[in-house]
C-alpha cells in the first residue's frame, strides 16, 4: 500500500516542473544540441496542483521513469516522459514524440 503523503511527494516532485512553468513563466535554454524550456523552482501545494489540472490550462509532463509508473500508477492526464529523455523529446517533430510516447507533443506555447 503507498502511504498518502509518499503518493503526494512522489507527485510533487513529478510535476514540479510542469507546475513551475505555469505559475513562474519559461525562461528558453539554448545549449549545443537542445533548445528546451524551464522555469525558476517553486513548491506546488496539492490544491495548487489540482485547480492546475482541473483548468485544463497546463499540460502535466510526469518525468519519473517507467518503472516508477508501473509501481506507483500514471497520474491522471499527464504524459511520461522519463527525465533523461526530455531535451531530446521536445526536439522530436510531432509524429515521432506521437509514436514513442502515445501524446501530442507539448507545443513551445504549452504550460
């Protein structure tokens, strides 16, 4: 049985990203070979993150690895894409991020 409060770290720390973005703003990164987004680290309460998702106006990017989704369950509307492969995912034109992950790619204009 996952403990409530270990469930609710584990998301957390899932979207802390995602949610960073949506309440901080992007902020473009350009390196060598990837051109990605982030934003400056903020915490996320549960509310926060619920009236995030239920707005429909952010698009929820769960960075915990496979492994991690098959023993502590997807959270609901988001899209896994491990972590080590997020720089290269965002460079995917959008068939391929379609084929390999199953979701429409995050558009650069996306929260």
């Amino acid at each position: 049985m996952v403990l409530p409060w270990l469930l609710l770290e584990t998301a957390r720390r899932a979207v802390l990203g995602s949610a960073e973005a949506a309440l901080c703003g992007l902020t473009s990164i350009k390196g060598n070979r990837h051109n990605f987004y982030t934003a400056i680290s903020k915490d996320v309460t549960y509310k926060e993150l619920k009236n995030l998702l239920n707005s429909k106006n952010i698009m929820l990017i769960d960075v915990r690895e496979i492994w991690e989704i098959l023993e502590y369950q997807k959270i609901p509307e988001s899209i896994n894409v491990p972590l080590d492969e997020v720089g290269e995912a965002l460079q995917m034109n959008p068939r391929d991020f379609k084929e390999k992950y199953n979701e429409v790619k995050p558009s650069k204009s996306d929260s």
